[in-house]
C-alpha cells in the first residue's frame, strides 16, 4: 500500500473534518435522550449487584471503559467478555446484576447468543446501538440509541465516530449516577488514594511535617542573631515568632534577611542584637495543620503582592506546629507554575 502525497493543509483539513464529525455525533445526542434514557438510570439505580457490560471488538473496549469509570464513581460494575461467556465466565453475574450491552449494530452474534442465558437468570438488559431495529435493540429492556452516525473514515465503516459517542453516553450516564448517589469527591478519593486527584482531596500539611524537624520556633523576645541561628540550623529558610502565650505573632525568612541587611543603616552588632519583634512580618499568610496540602500550594502561588514558599503551620489555637515548603509540596507530587528562584 503506498502513502499518498498530501500538502501540510490537506491533512489539517482531514484531521479537522474528522473532529467536526464526531464532535457533531456527541452533539446529536441531546436529541435522542428522552424516557428511555431515565428508565435506564432507574433499573441502575435499582441494581443490588453489579452493572455488567459487554461488547466485542471496539465496542469491548468502550464497555471496558464505561464499566471502570462507574465503578471508581460509586456504581459497581465489570466487564464480560460475550465469547468468553460461553467458556465459563457467565459464572460472574448473579441474578441482581444488569447487563448493558454495546454493539453498534446491534447484530453482534456473540452478544444476541448471550441474551438467553441472561434472560433465565431474570436480570435486566440496556442495549447500546446504532440501530433501534435491531435483534439486541428488539430484546433488550431498554434501548439507548445513539443516533444514524456517519464514521469519520471516507467509506464510513470504521468505529470512530460512534465510539465516541457510545463512550460519552456512557459518561452521561456515570455523571447522573454520581448526583443522584451524592458521590463526592470525598468519595472519589476514598477510590483513588495513590493518584493525583486522591492527593487533592486527602494528602492534609501535617502529613508533609516531621515534628520538631519542621518547626523552628523563638520568642518575640529573641535577637535577631538568635532568628539567623534558628534559620541556619533547621535549614527551611525561616523561623516562627512566638508570642508570650506561645501563639504566633511573626515570622522571619531568608527573604525578610536580605532585605533587610540591604537597607540597615547601623552596625552589624547593633542588628544583631534588634528583638525580632522590631523586625519580624507581622499577621503572616498561615496554614492549619488539618487544611488540605493543595490549599497550602494555593496561598504559597497567590500570595501578595509576591508568592512565598515558605508558610508557618500553625494547631487550631493558632501555635506553630511546623513549616511547610514549596519543595514539601513539589515531592509530595504536586506541580506548581512558580519560578523556584525567585525570593
């Protein structure tokens, strides 16, 4: 088979033809949803066991799809493969499952031999396809159509255009499950631990500190050699000021030191010896222990009138219990769109 020659614009207009197609085939969707779509939320919702989908070839991998996003959104689903049904895997659904069945056209043998032995078991059928007159759409309890779509490929035969729009049928369907089971985020974090949106919604500061490692703290009545000495021995480039009820009242960084040796007038000894509290940021930008760290990189990029990379941890009663850094954040997993050399 040999390549045809095309100039640089004629394949940004196939490419472009093909994404308005198939855009055009998820918009035509509204169209077709209606009672048959709510008679399908509502057998789903009633389902005591599994949603168990099908589909073979392209239409196996969308069902693949459709069932782990369910799944990780509160509704429990699985996949059966419709040869491998007959081969012993129809032992995975019991008599409260739901099959959804996706076929294009609804003529897919391997999925129409499987109705039967789903029938006896009693459990409902939503078929997914393309043609409502179809053997699977005439058997099912209810049939979703996707609508008359033409595929994106010129002779109009290869699942690109329907695939996508049976996979954003089924994310219609996974959202509106989500609302009427109140599935949260809170939820979906529970589910997603180990990924980047889990981190979001659970990773809290105080699981960023390391105790006294983290928590450089001196009283207002300390020198500014004291804060210096502090600031060098715990190396995360600042310090807590403490008032006498050991709340916090300030706080000196590496920043705050430089730019105040760039303006002071006096000796060296005499900024030594200056209380901190002559010279600390006085009601600094502060994060609880128990706030999410997500919000900790929040208050860190929009700081003013400059972000910061350093926040003072404080308990409830507002005590310094640790300070977390930008780095923390960064190694914990999360990007952030500040320029680390900045000060």
């Amino acid at each position: 088979m040999e390549a045809k020659e095309r100039s640089p614009e004629s394949v940004l207009e196939v490419a472009r033809s093909v994404l308005a197609n198939e855009a055009a085939a998820v918009r035509d969707l509204t169209k077709t949803l209606g009672a048959d779509f709510l008679r399908a939320v509502e057998l789903i919702m009633q389902v005591r066991g599994r949603v168990v989908l099908t589909g073979m070839g392209k239409s196996g991998y969308i069902a693949h799809k459709i069932a782990s996003t369910l799944t990780s959104t509160g509704t429990l689903s699985g996949f059966l493969h419709p040869a491998e049904g007959f081969h012993g895997d129809l032992g995975i659904v019991s008599r409260d499952d739901l099959l959804l069945a996706i076929s294009n056209s609804g003529e897919t043998q391997e999925i129409i031999d499987l109705l039967e032995p789903l029938k006896r078991l009693g459990i409902p059928i939503i078929a997914i396809t393309g043609n409502p007159d179809s053997q699977l759409a005439r058997r099912a309890d209810v049939h979703l159509h996707i609508g008359e779509i033409r595929e994106s490929d010129p002779d109009n035969i290869v699942p690109t255009a329907s695939a996508l729009a049976t996979l954003a049928l089924g994310d219609a369907l996974t959202v509106v499950l989500m609302q009427l089971k109140d599935f949260r985020k809170e939820d979906y974090a529970i589910i997603h631990p180990r990924g980047m949106i889990g981190k979001r919604l659970t990773l809290k500061v105080q699981d960023l500190l390391k105790g006294e490692a983290t928590n450089p703290v001196i009283a207002m009545r300390a020198t500014f050699r004291e804060a210096l000495s502090s600031i060098t021995r715990y190396m995360l480039g600042g310090v807590s000021i403490v008032d006498e009820a050991g709340k916090i009242a300030g706080i000196i960084t590496d920043g705050d030191v430089r730019r105040l040796m760039e303006r002071w007038q006096g000796s060296v000894e005499e900024l030594m010896n200056t209380p901190v509290s002559e010279i600390m940021t006085r009601e600094p930008t502060l994060v609880e222990n128990t706030e999410l760290a997500y919000r900790a990189l929040e208050l860190m990029e929009n700081h003013q009138p400059r972000p910061v990379f350093l926040l003072p941890v404080v308990d409830e009663a507002k005590r310094p219990v640790g300070m977390i850094h930008l780095h923390d954040l960064v190694q914990a997993g999360f990007k952030t769109t500040l320029n680390e050399t900045m000060h």
